[in-house]
C-alpha cells in the first residue's frame, strides 16, 4: 500500500522540491547580487520585501479575477503585465 502511494505521489513532492530550491535561491542570490550592484542594505531590504508583498497580494487577488474573467484571461493579463514591465524596466538609463 505505502509502496503503491509512494510510486503515484513522487512526482508531485518532486515538483515540491524543485520549487521550494527555486524559491530559496532566488532569494540568495537576489540579494547577492543587489549588493555586487552597489545597492544600499535598506534598498535590497525593501526590493527583497516587496517580492514576498506581491506575493501576498496576488494571492488574495488572483481568486477573485480568476472566478471574474477565467484562468486563461487572467493569465494572459498577467503576464501581460510583467513583460510590459520588464520591457519598461530594461529601457530605462542606468546611473
């Protein structure tokens, strides 16, 4: 029985883990670059505070557009709204 559960689950907990060393590194090395960058401790505190605040705010927001417009139109919102930004952000002139 555990053997049957372990062989159907393992993808899953396999995604889990790739997520949660993704996650953990980005944090790690996010900061580590801010700082090669120049940025003071306060600014990488608030860049890297303001990525966990997104966060939270889509969570919360998310359901409510989705059960408004549907999972695929969001999506397309979505990421319709980070490439224009990303776009935006990489025209801008460095100091």
């Amino acid at each position: 029985m555990l053997k049957k559960v372990l062989l159907t689950t393992w993808p899953l907990f396999l995604g889990v883990l790739f997520i949660s060393l993704g996650n953990g590194l980005q944090g790690t090395l996010s900061s580590w670059r801010a700082e090669s960058e120049g940025f003071t401790v306060i600014t990488i505190g608030w860049v890297m505070s303001g990525y966990f605040v997104g966060s939270l705010t889509s969570a919360i927001l998310s359901p409510k557009q989705i059960r408004k417009t549907g999972h695929i139109r969001t999506y397309a919102a979505f990421a319709s709204l980070a490439s224009t930004e990303l776009g935006r952000a990489s025209r801008r002139e460095r100091v």
